[in-house]
C-alpha cells in the first residue's frame, strides 16, 4: 500500500513490460512504473511479466482546501490600543460588552464563519416583522473618548435578505462624547436589489446636515453579496475643536472602498465613546418583513487611541 499526494509520484519496485491502472482518474502509471496520483480516491496498479503479477493499491491524499477570509487586522493603523473584542459564543462572555439592553440578540452556528467558527451572533427577523426604529442584535462596547477608532467584524446578510423600502438596513453606530449616533454604518438597500456598504452621518455640523450618507467613492460598484461573509473595517477620525478635520474611511475584505475627510461631526472635538454592533431595519413604518432573514455577525474587535 502507498499513499502520495495529488500531484507527486512514486515509482514502483519492479520494471515489467505492462502496468496497467485499474482507474487513471484517481492514478495513472507510465511503462517505467512512475504512478502520479490525479485525484482523491483509490486506484488499483497492475504489474504484468511473463511470471509474474504485482499489485499496488494507491490511495491519494485529497487536494488542500483554500484558506478562509484572512483573520488578521489588515488595515489597522499602527499605534493604536485594543479596546476589546468577542467572538460571540454566548451572552456576557466579555464583561466590556453589554446585550442587554432589549435581549434581541441571539446565538447559532456557522462552520463557514470566517474567524471563530462555529458559533456566530445572529440579528432575526421574523416574517412579518415590522419596522419600529428598534435595534435587533444588539451588543455594545462603551470606552472612554477616543479621537481615532478602528472596528473590524465579519458579517452575512441571509440569501434572502429583503431591504426597507427606506434603503436604511443599519448593522453599526458610533456614537460620539457620550451623546447621540454620530456615525452609522449600514447596508442602503432596497428590497432584492443591491447592497451598498455605506455610512450615514447623523447632526453632521460640516458639511450641514441632519442627515447624510455616503456611499463608496474608491470602488464604487463594491457591494454586498447575499449569503456570503464579508469582512468589514471602519477607521473614524473625530475633529479637533472648531475644525472640519475629521475622517471616515471603511474597508470590504481588505478593500478600502471609501473615504471622506474634512469632516467636523462636533462643533467642540470629537471623541469616540460607544461602538453598537446592531441591525436596525429601517425606521418607523413601511412593509413587513416577507419571509424569515437574518444577519450574522462573526468577531468584533476594536481598538483606538
């Protein structure tokens, strides 16, 4: 019996005038007895001499399987601190992260999750549910202010993950000096169409807004894919008082997609003070959720300065 890798090859004992393999998908044999191996499975060689039989059973290692989502932080600035992270196994598993605040937020498995498989955190919804402005999966992180944040996490929308008819399908927030959400992250998309990785800007001061949202503007057809697990990185910058020097910029599986600079969020500085991992589907009103959808949510970390 010899085991070899797809690919490799061995050669046999004996150099008779006929091999013969008895399946040349799994493993083929030239006249000089060289055996490569083709694919996983088994294959039986046959030796023939004018005496003699020789037989060999080859069984091929199975070919290696392609490497996940890389796990690393890719795009994380140098000099900043790990302010924590989870890999979402249970409630309460890291004290610095609170579910509590409406219990929505649940747990399942996924072998396909890209950095701590197989448990993952899960936002549902319901068929029928209606959009009431109430966060689903919540679990936030609150620090002290923080001028520069870097977030990372790993998300999939189900694969047939239905958009407000608003476009608003929010999965983050940064709220700002302990106040309201100066920054949301979330997915604009509407019904079966296009999911777009964005940022929405909330009591914006510059440029003046009650609401603003930006869409990629480095790779503008980036988008999100059903079904599918993306990593995602956001790096927000606040301004300093009384200056539009702050910044936002945000990644898609190690792609930086979009940036905006010149931002004043604050009209005194801006410091970052909560990170809320949570899906909002859409605002008050418009239709129901038509069939159960879901968005999992695989290992949040965070860190700043």
């Amino acid at each position: 019996m010899a085991t070899i890798k797809v690919g490799e090859s061995v050669q046999l004992p004996c150099e008779p005038p006929k091999y013969v393999s008895s399946n040349t998908q799994v493993a083929t044999v030239n006249q000089n007895g060289v055996v490569t191996a083709v694919s996983p499975g088994t294959a039986n060689i046959r030796a023939v001499t004018a005496i003699t039989v020789v037989t060999a059973d080859i069984i091929p290692d199975p070919a290696p399987t392609p490497d996940p989502i890389p796990s690393g932080p890719t795009n994380e600035p140098s000099g900043l601190a790990l302010i924590g992270e989870r890999p979402f196994n249970s409630v309460d598993e890291n004290p610095l992260f609170d579910d509590h605040d409406n219990g929505s937020l649940r747990f399942t498995t996924d072998e396909t999750a890209p950095f701590s498989p197989p448990n993952v955190g899960q936002a549902f919804y319901p068929a029928g549910f209606t959009s009431k402005g109430i966060g689903v999966g919540e679990s936030n992180i609150s620090f002290s202010g923080k001028r520069y944040l870097y977030v990372r996490w790993y998300l999939k929308y189900s694969s047939n993950w239905y958009g407000h008819d608003s476009g608003n399908n929010k999965n983050a927030f940064i709220w700002s000096n302990g106040s309201n959400p100066s920054l949301v992250f979330e997915n604009l998309c509407q019904g079966y169409g296009e999911m777009v990785p964005g940022f929405v800007g909330q009591d914006i001061v510059h440029p003046l807004a009650d609401e603003i949202d930006w869409r990629p503007n480095i790779v503008p057809s980036a988008r999100f894919i059903r079904g599918q697990w993306h990593q995602v990185e956001l790096y927000v910058v606040g301004n300093t008082s009384g200056n539009a020097d702050g910044s936002i910029a945000w990644w898609l599986d190690g792609v930086k997609i979009g940036e905006v600079l010149n931002l004043r969020f604050n009209s005194g500085a801006t410091n970052w003070t909560m990170f809320k991992n949570c899906s909002t589907w859409g605002g008050v009103g418009g239709p129901n959720v038509p069939a159960d959808q879901y968005l999992n949510v695989d290992h949040v970390y965070v860190s700043g300065k």
